[in-house]
C-alpha cells in the first residue's frame, strides 16, 4: 500500500527501482500501477550466474492526484522459475519526494482505461486482439483540457513487430520467428466509435532480443521505462462534458495488403489514462459539432469547446469571456 508521507510539502515524486537477480532467465516485462492507474512499465536486464544489479529513476509527477492519497500497489512481473531457469528478481521501489519551484498544474483527476481488476489484486492491463479495452466514463461538466496517455507495447508474436512482413509473404518465411501484419503499428484512440486520435509505438529491444551489441554493456532505449503516448482531446470536451457516460477505446493495427488496416498478432498489452482539469470556477464547457468536407467529399466532424473559465481577451456578447476552440479531427494535436 502507498500513502503519502505526512507533513511533507511536496511538487514533485520520483521513483527509483531497483532490481537485483542472480541466475539464468530472459528479461520479463514489469507492470507497476496505483489502483487501476499503470504509472510504470518496465522490462528487466538479463539475469547471469554471477548476479545483477540495475536502478532506475522515473518521475511519476504527473500522477499528482493519485500520489497525494494512499493508493493500493501492484506490481505484474511474470517469471519462469525452475532447474533451467534459475533467475528470480527482487525487486524495490522507493518514492523520492521534493519542493521544487512548482513549473506546472497537474491534473486534478485521472481516469484509467483499463480492466480495472485492482480489486481482485490483479494488474489491469489489457490484452489486444484477444480483449477489450474499452470502458465508459463520464466527464465532469467543467472540464477545461482532458489527455489520454497510452502504454502500449507488443508481446510473444508481436515482441519483435517491426521485423515482421506483409502477411501474404508471412508463408515465404516457413520455420523461422517472421510473423505477418507487416512492420507497421497503430494505436488508435476511439470516443464512441469516432477515431479521435492515433499513435505510432516505437520499436523497443529489451535485453536478449536480437544481438548482444543492442544491449551490452547499456540497454537500448526505453528498455527500463517503456514511453506513453499522449493525445489531446480537449477539442471533445464539448460533447464530453454533457454528463452523459463516452466510451473510450484503444485498437492495435497494424498493415495488410489486401484489407490495409487489420488486427495484429498475439498479442498487445496496452492500457491509459485520461488526465482531466477542471475549472473550479466554472460550470459546465459546452460546444457545438462542426462539419469540414475534402474535395473528395469525405467529411471530418469536429467538436468545436468553449471552456467554461473565463478569458479576458474574448468578450461575448453576454458580458462574459470564453475561449473559442475550434479544430478538425484530422489535425489533433498528438504530443509524445
């Protein structure tokens, strides 16, 4: 269990793991989440007989409104542990607290996309194509700018995705690890059926996968703090702040020839969380859909906000100030 320490001001948290393995094994992937919420995932250094030793630092600030109250910890690191393999992790994480000069506001609520299995002592994280990472929420009616961070990392067929080929030369590769789908990954965010946003993950070569050079005597990127991907829908919240229940939902693509767009391989474990801040002196966001159309008549429907804070440098013609969002869904701004 995490509480927060008392009497301790505090802007920001940095957590330091450290691992400590002595034996043979392969690198695992590590899951570390507050409830339902993943704040961290990791994959391990490769054990050897003489024994290894790695920390690593990770700054969890952005979690602000989880890391301010006592939240359950779980931790996922599935091993395989027999006369063979002979490698077992000890693994701690400590919680480094500072006030620093405060450089930024966090999110005032985090919502998770998840299986949200906390309860039963389980991670939840979500595994593609087989599950179903999609879950209902409803936003607070004063919502002024909403994030969905995603995780995202493939696994088994799809660790080493971005070798893989087209699928109809999938067969030309008999007997060997080449799978189908092609190189190519996508990770599409979806708010009630409506594409709100993609990600493109980045290859990353964990401990043992493909040549030593990638990973001794330094690990490759990333391998220790796989990265989030971060999608703004700010432009939604017109549509999500009516205090109706939205349904979001994370899809992994990747390419095929004949069907372009299609499923992946088994298999993705991916999960995020939706950062959401509100005006605490406003009541409620409201927007209006807006239509755009291409020359080729396909059209892109996008929400266009007014946030419910004020701004004095737009005066409407009720006395009151807003800030007019508008945008299209075919340019949503992507931050990674």
């Amino acid at each position: 269990m995490y509480s927060p320490p008392t009497g301790c001001n505090f802007t920001t948290v940095i957590f330091n793991m450290s691992i400590t393995s002595a034996g043979i094994n392969y690198d695992r992937l590590g899951l570390l989440y507050l409830g339902d919420l993943e704040v961290w995932r990791t994959t391990t250094g490769m054990p050897v007989r003489t024994g290894i030793f790695y920390n690593f630092l990770k700054d969890v600030t952005v979690f602000d409104a989880l890391l301010r109250t006592q939240q359950k910890v779980i931790m996922q690191l599935d091993n395989i542990y027999n006369d063979v393999f002979t490698g077992n992790f000890n693994v701690t994480v400590t919680a480094l607290y500072y006030d620093d000069e405060k450089f930024f506001t966090p999110a005032n609520t985090i919502l998770p996309i998840s299986s949200k299995r906390s309860s039963e002592n389980q991670s939840s994280v979500i595994s593609l194509p087989d599950g179903n990472a999609s879950i209902s929420v409803t936003f607070p009616r004063n919502v002024e700018r909403a994030v969905v961070s995603i995780i995202a990392s493939g696994n088994g067929a799809e660790e080493f995705w971005f070798t893989n080929v087209p699928t109809e030369y999938e067969k030309t590769f008999n007997n060997t690890a080449i799978y189908g789908y092609s190189p190519f990954r996508e990770v599409q965010l979806l708010i009630d059926g409506v594409l709100a946003g993609a990600i493109w993950p980045f290859p990353t070569i964990f401990t043992g996968g493909i040549s030593p050079g990638l990973w001794v005597p330094i690990v490759g990127v990333d391998t220790y703090d796989l990265p989030n991907f971060e999608i703004d829908v700010s432009p939604w919240l017109g549509l999500l702040c009516d205090g109706k229940s939205h349904t979001f939902e994370l899809k992994v693509l990747g390419y095929d020839s004949v069907t372009t767009l299609e499923t992946v391989g088994s298999n993705w474990w991916v999960s995020g969380s939706i950062f959401l801040w509100v005006d605490s002196a406003g009541d409620q966001t409201t927007g209006s859909v807006r239509t755009r159309y291409l020359s080729g008549g396909t059209d892109f429907g996008s929400p266009e906000v007014v946030p419910a804070n004020n701004y004095p440098d737009r005066p409407s013609s009720h006395g009151h100030h807003h800030h007019n969002w508008n945008s299209h869904l075919s340019s949503l701004r992507l931050l990674a």
